[in-house]
C-alpha cells in the first residue's frame, strides 16, 4: 500500500467516524428531550380533561339550580336532574347539595363536588412526594344559586 492510499483511508475512515459521532450526538439529544416534551403532552391532556370535568360540573350545579326553583319540583327530583346530567358527561361519584328555600323568592342554591384524580400525571406526582394522594388528587366543585318563584 502506498503513502497516498493509506492518506485516503485514513481520510475516508475519519469522515465515516464523523458521521456517526453526529448521529450519536442527535440520539443522546433525542434521548434527552423525548421524556420531556411527551411529559409536557400528557400534561397538556390532563390538564385538558380536568378543565373539561369542571365545566360539566358548571353545567350541572346550573341546571340542577335551574330545575330546582320550577314549581312542583322537589329537592330529590332535582338531586336526579343533576346527577343525569352528571352520568351524561361520563362523570360518577358526585356529591349534590342542595338547599330548599323556606319561602318563595328566597335563593336556592345546588352544589356539585366531584373527586378528579389524574391519571398518568397523578402516579409520577405521588411518586416524587412519595404520599398515596396529595397533589395528584383534586376535588372539582361549582356552585348555583336561582331565586325560587
């Protein structure tokens, strides 16, 4: 082998080894930045559906307060009214309180309180507190109040 041959080798070998020190480089900046911005998206959605509960949870104490102040409707059949409209957005374990005005043109009040746990943001949250609830847990709750006719 002669002096130039072994020059373009060593040429051809060190541009080869630059490439995949590049593509190595890209990986580890991948590696780093993936768990990031995924953890970043799933928040986005968490944060998304949380929002999205609440404001069913608005809707509901609403009508609920609404069907509550109609004559011939009663404290039970508007707890019914509620939780339906509830079960319609996909949502269990509400709590509704609703308070009866003594006279009527006294203010009736329904109020709805739902537990909300985070489901993929809740376990890391728990995970780094190191606690079985805590910051993963939220209660998401709304308040009504209607004259009563």
């Amino acid at each position: 082998m002669t002096v130039n041959g072994i020059r373009r080798m060593r040429s051809w070998l060190l541009r080869r080894s630059r490439e995949y020190e590049s593509s190595g480089q890209a990986l580890a900046e991948v590696a780093i930045a993936l768990p990031i911005l995924l953890l970043m998206l799933v928040g986005i959605w968490e944060f998304a559906r949380a929002y999205q509960i609440q404001q069913v949870v608005v809707n509901a104490a609403r009508e609920g307060a609404r069907s509550a102040v109609l004559q011939n409707v009663d404290s039970d059949s508007a707890t019914v009214i509620t939780n339906g409209y509830l079960a319609g957005g996909g949502i269990g374990g509400a709590t509704v309180t609703i308070t009866d005005p003594d006279n009527t043109g006294d203010p009736t009040t329904v109020q709805v309180s739902v537990p909300y746990r985070f489901a993929l943001i809740g376990p890391l949250i728990r995970l780094a507190t190191g606690g079985s609830g805590g910051p993963g847990d939220i209660t998401l709750q709304s308040q009504a109040t209607m004259r009563h006719e």
